[in-house]
C-alpha cells in the first residue's frame, strides 16, 4: 500500500520545484500553483528562504501538499517538517538521513542513480526513490533497465525535465510523478510575474492528463 502523501503525489503527476530567493513570494507562488490546479511545491533549501516559504505555504495553504527539496542534514529534516514539510527530498542517499526519516514517520524520497543506491532505499523499506539528475544520468532508458530487477521500486525523476520529454516519462507506469521546475522559473518568480507561473501550470496539468489517457 502506497503511503498517502505518495498517492497525492502521484495523482498530480508533476512535482514543481521551487528555488525562493525571497519568502516575500511564497503566498502569491502558492496561489498561482493552486489556481493552475497543481496543489503541490518541493521547496528546496537551497536558499535562506527555503524555511520561512514552506511555513508561509503550509499555513496559508492547508490543502496544498508541501515538502523539502535538496535536503542534506537531519537538522534541515527537523526545520522542514517544523515548518509544514509534508515529505523530504534529498539529492542522494545518505543512509543517515533516511533511517532518520524513516524512524520518525517521514516520507523521503532520496536521489538514486545506481542499483546500490535502490538495494540500500529497499533496505530501509521505501517504494519510491527520486531518480536524479534524469536526463544527465541516462533518462528514462536508465530507469527502465534499473527497474527491471526492482520490481516493487518507482521512480520520481528530476533533473532536466520540461514540457517536452515529460510525456515520456509519464508514460511509463513506473514513475509515480517528475519534478521540474519549468513552470516556476526563477525568473519568473523573481520578476513577479504569477499569471504566466498559473498559466505553464495549467499546461503542466494538461500533459498529465494527456500522457495518463484522463
């Protein structure tokens, strides 16, 4: 049985990942996504915002699904989760924090790109593991071969996805949902510009339903 926060994941389809420089844009960020019909952000800690936008996201917007993206310390886990993260994801697979997750109840999503990397997520008894960076790492070829001898293992691919190869992936009935960051620019979101974050979101939605025959 797939942990709750999984399935909303995969029913969404598309993780967007978000880099906030300012947590000034969390609230107006968070409504576009909502508006757009993707309730759902990895806010990664790779800014001193990162906090501060999860807490704003996750209080103002009690129905949006919000984790930790680029998470690297058990510490960042406590402060993630203290501000509303729902579920923690990590670049790589740091034995240390998902043990850590896993005792405490926390959904994680660690980076694999090799069969040790998903022999040591099986070990710690995870069922979706973040296949990262994807498209430098060998895409979609790579996850169909590792795949086969994992047959209870999906995959959440990130890294190089965007509105052009992602029906790819979410074609293929192993990937629980991609992370990408297309549709939330830095740009964009520094530039204020929300309309045109709601409107790519939309689009994003779309594929998945496309790509899922809905």
């Amino acid at each position: 049985m797939m942990n709750e926060v999984l399935e909303k994941i995969q029913e969404l389809g598309i993780v967007p990942v978000v880099v906030l420089n300012d947590a000034k844009d969390a609230a107006p960020l968070a409504q576009a996504l909502c508006n757009g019909g993707l309730p759902c952000a990895e806010v990664t800690f790779r800014t001193d915002a990162a906090e501060e936008a999860i807490r704003i996201m996750s209080e103002q917007f009690p129905d949006m699904l919000i984790g930790a993206g680029t998470v690297i310390t058990t510490e960042q886990v406590d402060r993630a989760v203290a501000a509303g993260a729902k579920f923690i994801v990590s670049p790589g697979l740091n034995p240390r924090i998902v043990k850590y997750c896993v005792e405490k109840g926390i959904l994680i999503t660690p980076g694999c790109t090799n069969p040790s990397d998903i022999e040591q997520a099986i070990e710690n008894g995870l069922e979706v593991v973040k296949f990262f960076p994807a498209e430098p790492a060998g895409g979609l070829k790579m996850i169909k071969a590792m795949a086969a001898p994992y047959v209870g293992m999906k995959f959440m691919p990130t890294g190089g996805i965007n509105q052009n190869n992602v029906r790819d992936y979410l074609a293929y009935d192993r990937i629980v949902a991609c992370g990408g960051s297309w549709m939330v620019k830095g740009d964009l979101v520094d530039a204020g510009d929300f309309d045109k974050i709601e409107e790519l979101t939309r689009e994003a939605v779309e594929i998945v339903k496309e790509s899922r025959g809905k």
